[in-house]
C-alpha cells in the first residue's frame, strides 16, 4: 500500500497551463491555427464569438466542430480579468476596478458625451515613469499587461453596456490608451491589443477612435508607425525642458525636441493627411500655468499639426499640486487659441467616483525591485520588447 504522501504526490499532478486565445490578434490565431494543421479562417470564426458576439466558452462555438473544440479546450482558453467593482457616477461616467493574474488591480473609466462613449483603457500595473504630478506614477510600477488583459478591459465594458447584442443602445465608439501605465512601454502588448480592436471581425473601431497617448518614449513611438496609425496624443505639460524634467522625468532622457520630431513624423506617415496630434497639458497652479508658459507653447508646437487639450489638475491625496484657477486656464486657452491652435479643456468626470487615473486602484504590489530594474532599462535608453 502506498503511502501517504505518495497518494497526495499522484493526486497533485501540476495543472496544465493553456494559452488564452482572449488577446491573440487576427494574425496570432491564424498562425496558432496553422500550428495546429488547421485552417487559418478558424481564427476569423473564434475573433467573432469572443469579440463580435461575446462568447468566451468554446463549447458553444457551435460553428467549429465538437472535435476541434475538444482539441482546442485541451490546450486553451477564452479568460478574461476579473471584475472587482463597477460604479456608476451621477454624471453617467463609469469606473471599473479589475483583478489581474497575481493580485494587483487596474483601473478602467468609461466617459458618456451625446455622440460617442470612451473607454479609458490601462496597459501596465502602475507606471515607473515618475510624472511628479501623477497619482499612478506614485503607486511605483509592479508589471506589463498582457495583451489578453489589455483588450479583456474592453471586453467588459462592451458586455457591461450589452453591448454584443446589435441593438445596444450604449457603446463604446472610442478607446484611449490612457490610462494606468505608459502604453509605449508595453509596445508589443499595446499593439496586438489595438489590432484587436480596429479588427473588423472584432470591435471594428475606426483608427480615427482609437488614441495612443504617450510621455514620450521616443525610439518605440518612432516604431509605432511601422505597424500602426492610430490617433496620437502627446502628454506634453511642460512647454520648456527645464520644467518637463520636472514634472515628466523621462523628458531627461528624450528633451522635447525629440519628442515633438518624432510626433511630427508620426503624423507626417499618416495616410489621413488631415489628421492631427492631441496635445495634453495638465495646468496646475503656479507651476506650468502661467502666460509666458502658454506663449512658449505657442513657439514649441508652431510645426506640429495638433489640437490642444488643457486639464486642469484634478488634486489627489498626498499631492503637492493644485488644480489651475479659472482665471490662469481661460488665459492660457485664450493666448493658446489666439495663435490660431484648436483648444479644448477637458471638463472633470466622475468627481464622486474617484475617477482620475489611478485614484481608485491604490498601492500596486512589488513596486521596488522591478520598479529598479524597469529604471535601468529606461535608463538604457531600451525601450522594452519594440518589434523590430
Ligand atoms: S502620467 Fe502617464 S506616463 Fe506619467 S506616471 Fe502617470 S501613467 Fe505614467
């Protein structure tokens, strides 16, 4: 008779890990496919059911045989991140905290205007870039998100709003990558994620919808254009270095030259000649908020086609920032504008919800180690995992 710890040594075989097809692009599953011996149009079929119609168990994928399927829930699965809460402010703004593999939480927000709906999406755990003014920078930065979790995020919202019934009222029309995490620096991710979404057998959002905003990480936005055009916005806040080193660190690293170059080339690749930059400029009080400010900005983006989006801080604890007075913001705009720039100023959503970026997901887990090391690699001027 065997002994006991050998019954629980049988007992205990290690779980088989499976690929999660959630984020796998078009491409990716048709390849998986080929590895397979099958048919590369099986992607198509299983993009539709997880993206298209919301399906995420393989069972009742009925168009794919009972055998393929068997095969398939073998070595794979459909998983997505899981909801922790979901609120709804009185303004029609939704925030979502989600769980992701290992125990840390982001955050989602989804903001309603009369014509379109836009989904906030995050792309890391944290975001070790620093920006001082930044409730997520504070957390530290614990890990990349996978592709899965990144377009799981968009999953949720759209199931949330019903969305996968064709007749749904709400929708998300619009996705910014603007949320927990610096998306550059999660390249390969971000990209797989955004094909997902421009897919026409999945969302089928226009490039025009979908916005990748980045601090600055100049070698992978100049790869960006390799393999994708999406719109662009730039979290600029600072209209000279001396103060961008600052308020957004990475800027020691890749001055503002750099930056807006490569962001002019960006557009400048853009089929759509008449599509522009976002500018992002975050006014806080006495700090980047005053007129010869808004007058530097004028001279610095005079080459670069792009509209200007001011936000006044929205102050959260523990911050040494405060939000711009109303006099300091309708100046800037007015000097901004009378240079003949498009302004907008971003309205404050979700007051009672918490909903700025990174308000609601607190501490990430194990921000020191990886925070370092993640440094280091920025440090080396090597953007993490850029396709070559
Ligand atoms: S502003 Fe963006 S890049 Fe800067 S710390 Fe926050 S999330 Fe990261």
């Amino acid at each position: 008779m065997p002994k006991a710890a050998e019954v629980i040594a049988i007992d205990e075989q290690p779980q088989k890990v499976k690929i999660n097809l959630l984020g796998f692009s078009a491409s990716r599953l048709g390849d998986f496919f080929d590895e397979m011996g099958e048919k590369r149009f099986r992607a198509t079929q299983i993009i539709k059911w997880i993206h298209q119609m919301g399906e995420c168990d393989l069972d009742q994928m009925t168009n794919i045989s009972k055998d393929l399927r068997e095969r398939l829930k073998d070595i794979a699965e459909i998983k997505l991140p899981e909801v922790v809460s979901c609120q709804d402010s009185v303004d029609g703004t939704r925030k979502w905290l989600i769980r992701v593999d290992g125990g840390s939480c982001i955050e989602m927000v989804y903001i309603p205007e009369r014509e379109r709906g836009t989904l906030c999406v995050s792309s890391q755990i944290g975001c070790a870039l620093d920006c001082s003014f930044c409730a997520t920078g504070k957390q530290g930065f614990n890990r990349d998100l996978t592709a899965a979790e990144i377009i799981g995020q968009l999953w949720i919202a759209a199931d949330s709003f019903d969305q996968f019934d064709p007749k749904a009222k709400r929708r998300v029309t619009n996705v910014v990558m603007m949320g927990m995490g610096e998306p550059l620096m999660n390249f390969d991710n971000v990209v797989d994620a955004m094909s997902i979404m421009l897919e026409d057998n999945a969302y089928g959002l226009s490039k025009r919808r979908v916005t990748l905003s980045t601090a600055g990480v100049v070698p992978a936005l100049d790869k960006l254009s390799d393999v994708s055009d999406v719109s662009l916005a730039i979290s600029l806040h600072a209209p000279n270095d001396e103060l961008r080193n600052q308020l957004v660190p990475i800027n020691r690293k890749y001055p503002l030259v750099d930056f807006i170059e490569s962001a002019r080339n960006y557009i400048d690749k853009m089929p759509d000649n008449r599509r522009k930059a976002t500018v992002e400029y975050t006014l806080m009080d006495q700090v980047n908020d005053r007129t010869e400010h808004a007058r530097e900005l004028a001279v610095l983006l005079k080459d670069l086609p792009c509209k200007i989006n001011l936000i006044p801080f929205n102050p959260f604890p523990g911050t040494e920032y405060k939000r711009v007075s109303n006099t300091a913001l309708n100046r800037f705009r007015d000097i901004l504008a009378g240079e003949g720039y498009t302004v907008t100023v971003r309205t404050t959503r979700g007051d009672d919800i918490a909903a700025a970026c990174g308000q609601l997901a607190g501490e990430v887990n194990d921000r020191t180690k990886r925070q370092e090391r993640y440094k280091k690699k920025l440090d080396e001027a090597q953007p993490v995992r850029i396709i070559e």
